[in-house]
C-alpha cells in the first residue's frame, strides 16, 4: 500500500472492526529498511478518539503496518496493556498484535520468567511477543529463523490466539491450530475494480490482514481468503505465500468461535465461506421451528439480532416491524469492561415506537442472554408502551459455562443460565415466555452452509473430493472446551 494511504488505511480498518474494542487502539507502521524505523501511536478509548489527525501524521512514513483495538479478556484497561506490542530482540525490533487468549498462559509466564525475561503488564499479547523473542534452539546467531520461533510459539501453546507479527519488511500472519479465533486476507485494488468479479492478482495494490472481512471494503480491499487454522502465511511486497500448516493433534477438530456467529462478528464478515447475516437468518428460520408461539408481530432487540429476527418472521409467516429505536452513540453493553457500565448503556440505549406495536402480542429475538442485564428493561419498556404480551426467543442456547479463549465471559456465578432465577427466567425477566434455541440447532445452522459450499466444490471438481473437517468449540454452551485448560 503506498505510504500516504497506510495510515489512513490501517485507522479505517480499526473502525470497521470498532464494535469488538472500544477501550484502546494502537498502530505500528514500518519504513521495511534494514534497519527498519517504526513509528508508534497509541491511546485509550474509541478509535476516533484514540487516533487523531495530528497522530496519524506522525505515521506517515511507513509502507507496512499492524494495528489493534482493544477488549480486553486479560489483563486491565491501561495504556501498558495497549497493543500492537513492539521489542527489540537480538536481529532488531518486532511488532505484534494478538486476538485471544492463551490457555496456559500462567505456566508461560512462569516459564518466561525463569529465562530471565520481566513482563511489563499482565497482557497475553506481551508474553506471545517475548516468546517470539526467544533464539530456538538450532537457529544460528546471525540468520534468524522467524518461521521456527512462530512454529515454537504454537508448540508451545495450543490455542487461541490469531496473530499478525512484523519484522523489517515482512508480516506474519498466524492462526493457531484450532482456528479459533478468525483471521482472513484482503486484497487492495483499484476502486474501479472494488465491486467488479473481473479484478486480476495483476491489480493487486497491496494487501491486507483482519480478524474480520468487514473492514476491507472501506480501504478499497476485497476478500482474498481465511488464514487457515495452523497456517503461518508471509506478506510481502512479493505477495502472500503460505510458508507452513501446524497441525492439530491427531484426531481433535477445528475449534472456530461458535459465538462469532452468534454476537460477537459484525454481519456482513464472512467465516469459513459464508456470511455471518445468513448464518443468522438460519439460526431464526430453525428457532422458529423449535420454539413457535401465538403472536401478532416478530421484532428484535436491535441490530445484531435483526438476522435472526428477519428469519423467524420468515419461516413462523409473522409480520416482521421495529419496535425499538436504537442509539446509534451508545457502545455495545456486552463489551463494556463492568456491570454498571453495562447496566447504564442499557438506560440510554432504546426508545419504543410505540405505534407500531400498542395493543399487540409481541415475539422479541435477541440474539443472546449473558447476564441479563439488557432485556429485563427493555420488556418493562415495551409494555408500558402498550405491548399486551412479549414473549422471548432467544437465536443462541444459554450461556452455561465461562469463555477462557478470549470472550469475557469470566465466572459462572455472572451467568443468568447458572442462577436460581433461570427456573423462572420467564417470570425473572418480566416475560410471557422465554424459549432459547438448542445447541443442535446452532450448530446445525452453521454448518449448514459449510456442508452446502462443500457439495458444490466436489461436483465442479469430483475428482478432488472435499475432505475438510469442520468443528466448531460451544464450551461457553456445554462446558466441552477443544483443548485441556491449564490453571
């Protein structure tokens, strides 16, 4: 990417991923010389807020670049917690930005520790980079082997983490064996291509690395691929090479995030082929059929349960309408880093449009029920404003068990499914009737359409018949995690 569109580029690509980090934002932009100079900006809050003109001026100099917004699962919201990550190491500085957690962080940390290394925040990201650091064992002094260092890396800690690491002119880009977290590639085009299928590799302008596909089209960037679970992939100004595939042990599946689908992905990323909105529209059409009801109308709670909304209207044959009025302003609750930061975005998130559904029996689908904290008020709201019954139905199973691979989900005790009221949860909550879709029926929804693009790969090509194996990790939803935790 040339040198006066990086930045931009790089902040534009943080605000299309600013609805999963809303508490710091950081870039690091390289010359790619040898030595390489890198420039680094850094700040709490939103990315509007974190990066302004003047900063990203100071970042202007650069041809490549890594950049992260923040949410935090490990370690607390301060700057020092901030990534991406720069250290210099024995062959000079490397910079890297991590998404996950690591599940046997404590014993690295340890083990880091005892090599003489001091850790300077209580960041996973900070303990993926000094590993990084770490010379292996047969590398020789003056030829640094970053493929074996990133191969050392992921022997040494199983999952969950996706990772982008830049060193002089080169980026990494790494997805644990298990895949799951997401990571996929973009490719930088003309504009006059952007929305066209006729776009070559011959106008390939540079290229780009996201957790999520959603960003790409504001930098004038078009999908390219997922990074594969295992796969360590090199970028550079020659392209982008897959150098190698670490595998899983034998026998154990792909772990993607089945929560991405349900929450956490903005609609319009695609995962493993398929786009998050018809995901969702299934997970409605097949709540639908487990959980029907006697109603007026189907709406939602506004907007990442609008998919699932749309789908249940489709497949009950209810009329779909709006009946609540979102604050376009307001951060999203889940991800905020407390209850009362929660509780209070819950206060000033909705108004009712009352006339779209006064007199009326309501079907309301979320998308998810974590702690409760959100839909309580906002059935209290609907009927003072005139809804005769609200009944919940929910795209997603209850949430049972906590997230150790970078959702914050922390204690089970937070769990509304894991309380005395979910006996009640109906009565809890202020509901008709509340109903929640099956674990089944949320797998079945997703893999529907991986099934589906796989059967068309083999008729095009019946000779190559498709042999990918798909797995999804539902340990917040059935406490079965991918990998042995370590405490």
């Amino acid at each position: 990417m040339q040198k006066s569109s990086l930045t931009t580029g790089l902040s534009c690509v943080l605000r299309g991923r600013g609805q999963l980090g809303q508490e710091s934002a950081g870039i690091v932009t390289s010359n790619g010389a040898s030595p390489p100079t890198y420039a680094v900006h850094k700040g709490m809050g939103l990315v509007s807020t974190a990066f302004s003109p003047e900063a990203l001026l100071k970042l202007r100099y650069g041809n490549l670049g890594i950049c992260h917004t923040r949410y935090s699962t490990t370690g607390i919201s301060e700057l020092q917690n901030c990534q991406p990550f720069v250290v210099d190491t024995l062959h000079g500085k490397i910079a890297v930005a991590h998404n996950g957690e690591l599940v046997n962080a404590h014993a690295l940390r340890k083990k880091v520790m005892r090599h003489g290394v001091g850790l300077s925040t209580s960041s996973d990201s900070e303990l993926i980079t000094q590993l990084l650091a770490f010379t292996p064992p047969l590398e020789e002094l003056d030829a640094p082997d970053w493929v074996a260092r990133i191969k050392n890396l992921m022997t040494e800690t199983p999952t969950s983490y996706s990772l982008l690491m830049m060193v002089k002119d080169v980026v990494y880009a790494v997805r644990d064996p298990y895949g799951n977290r997401p990571l996929c590639i973009g490719r930088v085009v003309p504009i006059s291509k952007l929305h066209t299928p006729g776009a070559g590799e011959e106008d390939t302008e540079g290229w780009v690395v996201s957790s999520e596909s959603c960003s790409f089209q504001s930098i004038g960037a078009k999908y390219y691929r997922e990074v594969l679970p295992g796969e360590i992939v090199q970028i550079s100004k020659h392209g982008v090479k897959s150098l190698s595939v670490v595998p899983r042990p034998e026998g154990d599946l792909p772990a993607f995030c089945i929560f991405e689908y349900v929450y956490f992905a903005r609609p319009d990323s695609i995962f493993e082929g398929q786009m998050v909105y018809t995901v969702r529209q299934r997970c409605g059409r097949r709540l639908a059929i487990e959980a029907p009801t006697d109603a007026d109308v189907v709406s939602t709670v506004p907007e990442s349960a609008t998919p699932a909304a749309l789908g249940y209207a489709q497949q009950s044959g209810l009329p779909y309408i709006e009946v609540l009025c979102k604050n376009r302003y307001v951060g999203r609750t889940f991800i905020q880093p407390n209850t009362r930061l929660r509780q209070l975005g819950v206060a000033k998130k909705f108004g009712a449009l009352t006339d779209n559904f006064a007199g009326k029996r309501v079907v309301l689908i979320d998308d998810s029920i974590v702690r409760g904290n959100t839909i309580s008020p906002i059935i209290k709201l609907l009927k003072e404003a005139g809804a005769t019954e609200v009944h919940i139905r929910v795209a997603s199973p209850p949430i049972r068990f906590p997230c150790y691979m970078g959702i914050n989900i922390p204690t089970k005790e937070e769990l509304i499914a894991n309380r005395p009221e979910f006996q009640d949860i109906a009565g809890y909550i202020g509901a008709a009737s509340v109903k929640y879709l099956t674990v089944e029926g949320l797998v079945s929804a997703v893999q529907e359409g991986i099934a589906s693009m796989q059967e068309k790969d083999d008729m095009i090509s019946s000779s190559n018949k498709s042999s990918k194996r798909v797995g999804h990790c539902t340990a917040c939803l059935t406490g079965k995690y991918p990998v042995e935790l370590e405490w």
